[in-house]
C-alpha cells in the first residue's frame, strides 16, 4: 500500500505532467511577448520619460523578477529553469495537502476519481475517513500578485 504522500503525488501525477510537458511552448510565447514588450520600450524616446515608465511598469506588471532574469540565460536554460520551480512548486503543493490530511488523520485516500486540470478551475469533493474533504483549483491574481498564478485550496472537515 502506497503511503499518503505517493497517494497525493499520484493523483496530481498527470496534471503535473501535463503542466510540463506544456512548459516549453508557454515559456517560448512568454519570451516573444516579453521581447516585443521589450522592443515597444526600446523604441520610446527618452523624451518621452512617461511613456517609457508606463510601458515598463507594464512590462513589471506582467514578468516577474525570476522571469526577466532567466530571459538573460537563454531559452533553453529559461526552460530548464522554469520546469525546476514547476517541479518544486507541485512538491510543495503536495506537502501542504498531505500535512492537512495529517492534521486531520486522514492516512489513505483513494484518488482513483480524482482528476485535476492545469489551466481550468477544478472543484472536488470526498468523503475520507469520516472527512469531507474538498479541494478546490482556482485561479489566483490581481491586486499586489504579480502575476496570475494557480492556486490549490484544501478544507478538511470532521463528517457529520
């Protein structure tokens, strides 16, 4: 029997792979974007000192201090970086859910009609152990959030 961990890694294991594999083609259009942004900035002259901090604080707004600097390595080092943080980002994730399940006692799901979806907001519930549980993956952003970002929620109840 697996334990709770490999329980939760595999019921993300397909959205998690599937964020991957997606990975390279979302960095590659982030990139162009990111240059013709760069370029628009570039082509202001420096007479036009509002115009050029508006298009840079709209370049802030958009890329995060990471992205911009792996733009400097590269595409193929931006890749490699950006699938690292993916991967340390699903990690992360799946040890905030498992300590929850702990927390609430929960030591063995079954994950079989579990399915989540990258990029679409995804809702489920289960009754674990005596447990509703419900996890929620929504899209994150706006004020002060640099960027729009999913979000996984988990809420742990006591079944009545």
């Amino acid at each position: 029997m697996n334990n709770i961990n490999q329980q939760v890694q595999q019921a993300f294991a397909q959205a998690d792979a599937d964020a991957i594999a997606a990975s390279p083609e979302a960095v590659r259009e982030a990139r162009e974007q990111y240059r013709a942004m760069k370029a628009d900035y570039h082509a202001i002259p420096y007479s036009e000192q509002g115009k050029r901090q508006s298009q840079m604080a709209a370049i802030r707004s958009i890329y995060s201090k990471q992205f911009i600097s792996d733009f400097d390595w590269g595409e193929a080092e931006h890749i490699a970086r950006f699938i690292k943080n993916l991967k340390k980002n699903h990690e992360s994730r799946n040890e905030r859910i498992v300590a929850k399940f702990k927390k609430a006692g929960i030591d063995n799901i079954d994950s079989a009609n579990f399915r989540a979806v990258y990029g679409e907001g995804f809702q489920g519930m289960w009754v674990i152990d005596g447990h509703r549980v419900n996890i929620d993956i929504i899209l994150a952003g706006g004020y002060n959030i640099q960027r729009l970002h999913q979000r996984v929620l988990v809420n742990i109840k006591k079944a009545a």
